[in-house]
C-alpha cells in the first residue's frame, strides 16, 4: 500500500468523518433464479466492463449482468477502459475506502470518479453532490500497483441501497512482443492495510463480520476481474476468447440467461434446469417440473411469467425496493417491514414502528419535515434547520444545540419545570448553587436561595440542597447527617433522596464532597 493511500486512511478520511459525519451494505436457491434474483444481503464487488454513456446509467435498481472481464485494445482510444466499483444493500453509508491491486507495467490508473456534480461522473448512492473524493492522487497516473478509492458524502444524508461507490478510469499499454497472450487483473485486495471500510452514518462499518478490524469481509462479487489486453478473439465477436462466454460461437449480445459460464448462445441447457434446452418446454426459465404456465407471459410485459417477479402485472422494469420475490407493482409490503402499504407512511422506507413525529402524512424514515437534508429520523432537531447537526453535549442526548434547552448538558427528557427554555440540568433558578434538576430530585425549592428564618427545621420544604437542617447554615452538623445514609443504594431503606446530591440513587463520598465550596457559609436572602 502506497504511503499516501496509508495517510488517507489513517488519517483523512476518519478526521473527516469525526468533523462532518459527527456533526454527524448472492443469495441461494435454484440455479438459474440464482443468477438472476438480486443480492439480499451487503454485497460488494468491481463491474468490469462499463461504457460512459450518460446521466442515470449507475442507478443499480435490479441486478444487471456485473462482468469479470474487459477486453482493453490498445489500438482503440488509446487503451482507455473504466471499471465500477460498486455495493449493493447498503444501509445508511456515508463514506468508504477501498485498496485494489492490479498489474503493473501495463496498465496505470488516470482518474478515479466519485460524485460531483457532472451527470457522467457516478454517484456514492445517488445525486448527492456534495461528495468529497478522497481518492489517492492519480496526478502522475499511478503505476505502482495498488491504488486506494475513497470518499465521504459531506451532505449528511446517508445512502441506502444499491449504487457505485468509484468508477475508475484506467489505461492499457502494448504488452512487449510476444505478450499478447497475457492476462492483467484489478483485484480488491483486503490482504493490503486496509480492504475495504464501508462506514456509516453510526459510525460503524458494515460487512465487518469479524468485529475486529472495521475490514468488509464479503460476500463480494467479481472480487478480482480479467484485463484481456489485445488478445485474440477467435469468433469475431468482438469478445476475446477470454471474455467471451461463448469463444467459438460468434454471439455478440453475450446473453447468459442462467448466469453460469456458458453464453446461451453454447450452452445446451439455457436456464441450468437439469433439462436439455431440445427438450424444455421452456428453455429460458428453470422449470425442472415443466410446468407449461412458467413460459407465458401473461401480462405481455416481456417477462416470462417464470422470471417474473410480477407475472400477472406488466412491469417490464422489474422494480423490487425491498429485494424479495415480488415486484413493487404487485407487492403489497414494498419495503418488507410489516406495514402494508396501503397502511405505510413511508412505503419504500422501512419503519415498522411508523414514527411520525408531526403526525403529518409522511413518516420520519421518509420525510424531512424542515429540509436541512436530515430525515426525520435522524434529524437531531426535527422541524427545525440544523444542517450542521452540532450536538455538543456528552454523551449526546438525541437533541442538537440548535433545539436543545441545555447544549452543554445531557438532559434527554428536556425537563423545564419553570419553562423558561433553560432546562432543569442546567438552571438554577434561585441562584443557590443547585440545578433546579438537583433540587427536584432531592425535594428542596428550586425557587427558594435560603430558608425563610435561621430556626432549624421549621420549614416543610429546605430551600438549599446543602443546607439539611433549614437553618441558612452549611457546616459539619449537615454532613454529620449524611452518616446513616452513606453508601446506599436506592431501594434501600437508609436511602434517601435528599441526601443524594448528585441525582444518582446513590448515597456515597461524592454526594458528601459536595459540602465542600460551601463548608461553614451561611445563606443571605
């Protein structure tokens, strides 16, 4: 690994992500439904045949065919050929970074594209452009063999589902004479320092099974791909042999319907059913029963009802938000959290829970109520804008500075039993040195500074937390009270709130030293 990929992992890219990101991923079954239903699970994997070819083509919303090979010609554009790097489920993402290898000598790496806001440059899940790339330098292109791909959506709207993370632009040279028959490969490489981290909005880092190293550790798809630079194409197809899944058999489309090694085009059993294609009723669907219903198509939508995933409504683009059997147009739990959607305040958005805070037709999994590019669900201050989510209080208690009635203080429930806007944690209404939380909890006033007479225990209710006998006085006679109680814990019976300072249901040393400001000083009304 290249010191300057090291450099933006240890220290780029997590410095980033503690500033912006704190204020702020193939499935089993039959044979041939095998290759065509897409991943349910965090998948990564390199694509590596892609073509530029114009806005809206890196949107992955259904499986395509994901290449292992690309045929590179030196004589055609200069060798120039592109490969995506891309991550299917993925589950509120907001940056990565990824060590490939890939072999030297003839082959260097010219631009590694990630957000933007031109519409040919992919996109880290979607048209975000507020992506920063924190790709390792490509100016020279880089020839030593490895090259580290990252970056981190400063937009602070996390990314889920499918997408390309980095498409890289990569260069081919003429091997030397005699070399045409050698292949080069571009390979995600976790046996480098770091593989590839997928990070969070939580900060955590998806596909680490292991919990050990932050590192995704798969499944992954075409985890190491072919360049077949300048070999021979003995069908001229336009695929060489080593590309080409059918090498004697000229079948340009490449069509591959049960995704095995064989191009239907060779390939005497098309759909993997066990059944011999002169024989199948239905060559093109895996219909090992030959059921005759599972070759109609019966809403004329193209789709064979046995590869349909909505036989009995057309919808040629197979559109399938939550990945399961059934398409949108014919399912009836889009997102598959419970809540049918004709229930659902948010049906491609699981939320099972259908939190609402506004009570407004949206849900918070779907809606961002006050449009500083939070959902509600994570917007720390829900109907109000605060895109920089600054949430200074620790540990963070769920409320931005912006919306938070004590931003330096812990105070979830954003007690203010005076409602003045300054919470109890942090208020002290009567100047006394007591939180009105403290005082609260203990059972003094928090809107009294000192006893109404210098008389000992003549009031219901003390008006000083330290002052345990009522008499305007904080000496050793109040700690001397604090002997029966000491080291107990609530429920116990010598528990007591009113010495427990600290709101803590604790009675302890830490309660006790809070005598000591205050020690032999008297209270002035």
């Amino acid at each position: 690994m290249t010191g300057k990929s090291r450099i933006l992992k240890t220290l780029l890219l997590p410095g980033l992500i503690a500033a912006l990101a704190i204020i702020v991923a193939v499935g089993g079954g039959q044979p041939a439904q095998e290759a065509e239903a897409a991943p349910t699970q965090l998948t990564v994997g390199l694509d590596m045949k892609t073509t530029q070819t114009g806005a809206g083509t890196y949107n992955i919303n259904s499986l395509p065919a994901f290449e292992s090979c690309v045929d590179v010609s030196t004589s055609v554009s200069t060798g120039i050929f592109y490969v995506d790097l891309f991550v299917l489920n993925a589950s509120n993402l907001i940056a990565y970074q990824a060590d490939m290898t890939f072999d030297t000598g003839h082959i260097q790496v010219l631009e590694s594209l990630v957000g933007g806001t031109v519409s040919e440059t992919p996109k880290l899940l979607g048209a975000s452009t507020n992506i920063v790339n924190l790709s390792e330098s490509v100016v020279p292109p880089v020839i030593d063999g490895t090259f580290n791909a990252g970056a981190l959506d400063t937009s602070n709207s996390p990314h889920s589902g499918h997408g390309v993370l980095a498409r890289l632009k990569l260069q081919g040279f003429a091997p030397s004479a005699g070399g045409n028959v050698i292949n080069y490969s571009l390979e995600i490489n976790p046996a480098l320092d770091d593989g590839i981290t997928l990070t969070d909005l939580a900060g955590n880092h998806p596909g680490d099974t292991t919990g050990a190293d932050g590192l995704f550790d798969g499944p992954f798809i075409n985890q190491s791909g072919t360049i077949a630079l300048n070999r021979p194409d003995g069908d001229s197809d336009g695929f060489s042999n080593d590309c080409d899944n059918c090498p004697t058999t000229s079948n340009a489309a490449q069509t591959n319907t049960d995704g095995d090694s064989q191009g239907d085009a060779c390939d005497s059993d098309d759909d993997n059913d066990g059944i011999a294609d002169g024989s199948d009723n239905c060559p093109l669907v895996y219909n090992p029963t030959q059921d005759p219903a599972a070759c109609l198509d019966s809403d004329g939508d193209t789709i064979l009802d046995g590869n349909d995933n909505c036989p009995s409504i057309a919808n040629t683009n197979q559109a399938n938000n939550d990945n399961d059997s059934e398409g949108d147009v014919c399912d009836t739990d889009d997102d598959n959290d419970g809540i049918l959607d004709v229930s659902d305040n948010c049906v491609f958005a699981a939320n099972p829970g259908q939190e609402n805070w506004d009570a407004d037709a949206l849900g918070d999994a779907c809606e961002d109520s006050d449009g500083d590019g939070w959902l509600d669900s994570v917007d720390n201050c829900k109907g109000l804008a605060n895109p920089s989510q600054t949430n200074s209080d620790s540990p963070n208690d769920g409320f931005g500075d912006s919306c938070d009635n004590c931003p330096t203080v812990s105070n979830a429930t954003q007690a203010d039993f005076d409602s003045d806007f300054v919470g109890d944690h942090c208020d002290d209404s009567d100047l006394d040195g007591g939180m009105d939380f403290n005082e609260l909890f203990s059972g003094t006033n928090p809107n009294l500074k000192c006893a109404a007479t210098t008389a000992q225990n003549d009031e219901p209710v003390d008006a000083q937390l330290t002052d345990m006998n009522d008499n305007r006085g904080s000496n050793v006679i109040d700690v001397i009270t604090y002997i029966p109680h000491l080291n107990t814990i609530s429920p116990d019976p010598n528990y007591g709130a009113r010495w427990d300072l600290d709101a803590n249901n604790r009675v302890n040393l830490l309660d006790v030293i809070k005598f000591i400001p205050v020690l032999n000083t008297t209270c002035t009304p």
